[in-house]
C-alpha cells in the first residue's frame, strides 16, 4: 500500500516539557553536577496545542516527541496513568493535525529511582526498560512508528567515556561496554514487547551516524584509527542487537546525521587505536562550523544513506539539523541537506522520510541554550515562538510533488 512520505521535525521530552523533576538530568542540574539548568525549559508539557498549530501551518507530515519515562514510572513499580492520558493526548493532537506521530522511548533521560539503582550498568535494567515499553505500547496503541532508544552510542560515549553527562563516568570503557550491551539487550526486549502488543507497529533506534574520515588519507594510522572509530560508532551496536537480514530487531532504519568526524592516530594508546579529533579544517570554507564546533558536511548525509541502505530496510532520517544564530547559515544548510537527501532518494535508497531537528529553540543538553537548533526561534523568558524563514524554506523544498509520491 502506498504511504506518505513523512517529513517535520524532532523534539526531546527533558529539552522541551519543562520541569522533568524525577529524572536524573534535572538531580544532576540540581546539584550542579551540570553547567546549565533546564527548568522550565519551553514549557511544551503545557503549550504543545501552539507548537503543533505551527507544525501544521508549516505543512508538516510527522512530528517525533518523546515520552519521559520518570513521568510515567515515577518509582520503581508505581505507574502514573494521568501521564500516560498526556502523551496519548499528544498522540491524539498531533492526528488531529494531518501529522503521524512517531514516539521515542527513551531519550537520554533516566527516571531517578533507576539511575540510582545503577542505571544501564544494572542487570536488570534490559528488563525493567522493557516492561516500561511494553506498558507504554499498550497505551499509546494507535502509533505505529516508534523509537526505542535515541543514539545509545552518543549516550554511552558521554555517559562513561567524555564523564559529561549523568553519571559522569570518565574514561570507564567496561563501564561503557556494560551500558553498551544492555542498552542493545533493552531495544531487544522492547522490540519483541512491542511485535507482542501489535505486530503491525514500525520499531527502530535512532542511530547517531557521523562520517569518520581520516585526517591524513596517506596516513596508514590514521586509515585505520578513522576505520576503528567507525566500526565503534557506526557498527557495535547493530550487532550487539543482532540486525541482519533474515533476523530482524529493527522495522526501518533511523539515522540521525550531524557532522562529519576527522581523526588523527596520536598521542594516548586510545588515540592512536581510535584516533582524536583533528583540529584542522578540512577544505572548509568561512563559518562551515555550527555554533557548538560542528562541522557542516552535507556530502556526508548522502554517504550514510546509501551505507545504511545494506540492511535492505526503509530509511527515515529522525535527526539533521544545525546550531546557529545565522539565519542565512541555517537556510544553507538545510537547502544542502536536503539536496543531499533527494538525491539519494532518486538513486534508489529507500527513504520514507526526514525530520529535521528542531521544531523549536530548546534546552541542548550541556551546551544549555545557547545552542540555536529550532526552524522556530523561542525567547526563554516569555515563551514566545517566532518562525525564522528556514521554517518556510524547509516546506518549500520538500513539499512538492516528487518528494510526495508514494513508496
């Protein structure tokens, strides 16, 4: 059967809701663990009617939220149906306007009373995410696309390698390969948990897939430090989850795509294994880097589609997006991008659809809010949203009739 394809933005519960009281960002905030506090962030808990009209006035097709798990388990066997009756209500509003939902389980956020039991280091923390999605795919039964984990690479990587993000573990890699191998047994859990509940939902993970490059390509070293970093970043866990064809633990394929990864193979035994990330710009022009350092390097979202398409499943990108405060920068990058993407599309990759991050400005994790994301600019101290003209652009580049027709 013929289906749409979706296109809109992304957003975070712990970045937007405001007031994510029992989960362990806001303990960290609290305790100035973390630099910046997300407090009431842009209080979408109560104002996403105002956010959706603009989605829907945008044109938009999909709008991707997720739920925050410490709402809905606030204690450890304690469920709050009243927050369950919100996200469904979510779900029901963003039907209401033309939009499919497409809802995220877990995104970075853990509910205190499981980080303090040890969190994704625990055994039974496979077990414990899974009943929650289980619970949580029985409520919210009218979604079909739905998102396990948000980038458990990136949440491994700053949880237990870079220490910057609860519970601040640096430089643990048995830590790190822990959380790594319940993570990928909790999206096993939860997809076969959901497959039971309805086996016509669309279950994924969204996959944080940089390019790595080397910084020299003569270098031997750094050809295989730039291979290593790939296989870390691009690889490990659809193994650990155990994807490959004819063994299905994913539905469609969804990739989050920022930047590009330069590396060069010195210093520290890790370094050189691995690689560090080069200090150079790489045939860059001037202002080829977002606000928080990212490079931005369109050719690479072409890359990671046709490398993903070897799994021979749909592909939604549920992340791409740029941190700026220069509004000509931003309607570059998504006219690039999206360039990118239907080109890719007209070659054959099968992509059914593309969400740009974000909706809106909102709290960027341990950047705070300085870092600009949204297609729709809020000023903190009123909640006041303005659409910034990439808004419109967006729509105007793929609401036509050849990103429209059917797959």
């Amino acid at each position: 059967m013929a289906r749409q394809f979706l296109w809109g933005c992304s957003t975070s519960s712990h970045q937007v809701e405001g007031f994510n009281t029992r989960n362990d960002w806001w303990e960290a905030e609290a305790n100035g663990s973390l630099p910046f506090k997300s407090g009431a962030a842009c209080d979408q808990y109560r104002l996403y009617p105002r956010d959706l009209d603009m989605a829907c006035d945008l044109g938009h097709t999909a709008h991707r939220f997720s739920l925050e798990w410490s709402r809905i388990q606030p204690k450890r066997g304690a469920w709050d149906t009243g927050e369950l009756d919100h996200y469904r209500r979510l779900v029901d509003a963003i039907r209401h306007r033309g939009m499919e939902p497409v809802v995220t389980l877990h995104h970075f956020t853990n509910p205190a009373w499981f980080a303090g039991q040890g969190g994704w280091l625990h055994a039974d923390s496979p077990a414990l995410f899974a009943d929650y999605a289980a619970r949580v795919f029985r409520a919210l039964d009218t979604v079909t696309y739905w998102l396990t984990i948000n980038e458990p690479t990136v949440l491994v990587m700053q949880s237990f390698v870079n220490g910057e993000w609860p519970p601040f573990m640096r430089n643990s890699p048995r830590s790190a390969w822990r959380a790594m191998r319940n993570l990928a047994k909790g999206h096993r859990l939860a997809y076969f948990a959901g497959k039971a509940a309805n086996s016509r939902i669309r279950i994924s993970f969204a996959h944080n897939a940089p390019v790595v490059q080397p910084c020299r390509p003569d270098s031997t070293a750094d050809a295989l430090a730039a291979r290593a970093r790939d296989y870390a970043l691009n690889r490990v866990f659809f193994k650990l989850i155990g994807e490959r064809p004819g063994k299905r633990t994913l539905d469609y394929v969804a990739l989050n795509y920022y930047t590009r990864l330069v590396v060069r193979s010195e210093g520290s035994l890790t370094n050189r294994v691995f690689g560090k990330s080069c200090g150079h710009d790489h045939h860059l022009g001037q202002g080829r880097r977002s606000t928080i350092r990212w490079e931005v390097y369109p050719a690479g979202l072409r890359l990671v589609l046709e490398r993903f398409a070897r799994f021979d499943l749909p592909i939604m990108v549920t992340e791409n997006g740029i941190a700026t405060d220069d509004e000509a920068a931003r309607e570059h990058f998504i006219r690039q991008h999206v360039t990118e993407l239907l080109s890719a599309r007209s070659a054959g990759v099968p992509i059914i659809g593309y969400l740009y991050w974000s909706l809106i400005d909102n709290f960027e994790w341990h950047h705070g809010y300085r870092a600009r994301f949204g297609l729709v600019g809020v000023d903190f101290e009123t909640q006041r949203r303005v659409p910034r003209p990439a808004a419109r652009l967006l729509t105007e580049l793929l609401e036509t009739r050849e990103t429209q027709r059917s797959f």
